[in-house]
C-alpha cells in the first residue's frame, strides 16, 4: 500500500507543466531586449513558441555584439516562418554543418563576396531578412 | 525440575499434554493453524512481491497480488511517460540550437530558407 501512495506524486512529476505562458510584461528586462524585435507580437505568440524563444533569450547573454545584432535583424523573419520553412531550415543548416570545413569556408567566402559585389555595384543590399 | 531436559522428552511431555486438551481448543488450535498456512501459500504465490508486503493481513493473498500487479503497471507506464518527454526535451532543446546558429550565422538566413 505504501508504494501506492506515492503514485500521485511520480504522475505529478511526469504530468506536462501547467501553462506557462507570459505576457510581454511579465518578462525580464534581459528578456525583453533579447527578444525586442518581437514585442508587438510576442502576446499572441503559441505558447509553445513562447518558451522556444525564451531559450534564444536565455542564450542572447552570451552572445558577440556581431551575432547579437545578426539575431535582431532576422528575429523577426525567422517568426514570420510556417513550421515546416523552419524545419527545412533547420534541415539544410544542419547538411551544411556536415561539409567539410574547407568547403564550409569556400561558400562562406563565395557568399561575402556576392554581397560585397551587390553593395559596390550599386545594388542595395537585401534588406535584412527581418524586414 | 533440576533434571535436564531433552528434546525427546520435551516432545513426549507435549504430546500427553495435548492429549488432554478439550476439543473447542483443540478446534481453535486446528483453526489457527490452518489460516497460517493459507497465508503462507499465498506469499509463495506471489514471491516477486514478497519486498512489498506491507502486512496488511485484511487483504487476501489474491487482491494483494492485484493491487501490486495494478502499481507495477501504473509505474512502468510513468517511467516510459518520462521517458518519452525526455526524449521530447532533448529534441525541441536539440531544435533551439539550431535556430539560434541559423539566427547568428555569418550566412544570410536566406541561403536557408526557401
């Protein structure tokens, strides 16, 4: 019988956590600058998408003024993405991962120079993608 | 009483006194002894969950052998439960990774996206 007793507290454990939704306001002020791009829609934001971002925020911390200022411009056009654009994404961001690191540097390389091309030649460079 | 008892003569002594015992405890003893043994051979039944007898005698050896069959089931399946959202965790954290290296990647995110 003993061992039934502690049922309820071994299915609390395992049950999903109650909602854990926040609204902008409740964040933290490192979370709101980590994640400032998407203050207009964060409210009506999944849930699930929520805590996703949360993550990115919990990293944002940690990193260079470069990538920070990179998460900022493409924050927003990496939210406007359906599931399935991420997932292929995410997919081919994981192939590149696989190339051999010269390869890796070549493309690299090839895309600077694309994009330094485009901005001498008068071409305006993409905006970034989250605009 | 100074004599040294043996074995053997405690047996005999309890034997003539046994034999004049009246049968209502004659009865009671016989009873008594009978339930002992159905409870031993419902602990033999179920050994695998000898660990778990807490001694409540009012259960019979049937029910008791239910009730543990029931929280072994009821374990089991929350130990996979866990499991499984584990594995969940592991993959969406696995997922979060990814996004950030696309979101801070020297490379414009549109020679990820379609």
């Amino acid at each position: 019988m003993r061992t039934l007793l502690f049922l309820p507290l071994i299915l609390a454990c395992c049950l999903p956590a109650a909602s854990l939704a926040k609204s902008w306001s409740e964040l933290t002020p490192s979370q709101q600058q980590a994640l400032a791009p998407l203050s207009g829609k964060w409210d009506a934001l999944p849930e699930k998408r929520q805590q996703k971002l949360l993550h990115f925020a919990a990293r944002y911390e940690k990193l260079s003024p470069e990538q920070k200022e990179r998460m900022h411009q493409r924050l927003q056009h990496w939210s406007d993405l359906t599931p399935e654009q991420r997932h292929h994404a995410r997919e081919k961001y994981r192939a590149f991962s696989k190339v051999p690191p010269e390869k890796r540097a070549q493309v690299r390389q090839m895309v600077r120079e694309q994009q330094t091309g485009k901005a001498a030649s008068g071409v305006p460079p993409a905006p970034p993608p989250g605009h | 009483m100074n004599e040294k008892l043996d074995s053997n003569a405690i047996r005999q002594m309890l034997n003539r006194s046994a034999a004049r015992l009246d049968q209502p405890a004659l009865a009671r003893l016989r009873e008594a002894r009978e339930l002992a043994l159905a409870r031993y051979d419902a602990r033999q039944a179920a050994p695998a969950f000898a660990w778990a007898d807490t001694g409540s005698h009012g259960f019979t050896g049937g029910l008791r052998t239910g009730y543990y069959y029931l929280a072994s089931a009821i374990l089991l399946a929350a130990f996979l439960f866990s499991l499984a959202n584990l594995g969940q965790h592991a993959l969406e954290h696995d997922e979060s990774e990814v996004d950030i290296a696309i979101l801070t990647d020297e490379m414009p995110i549109d020679v990820f996206v379609d």
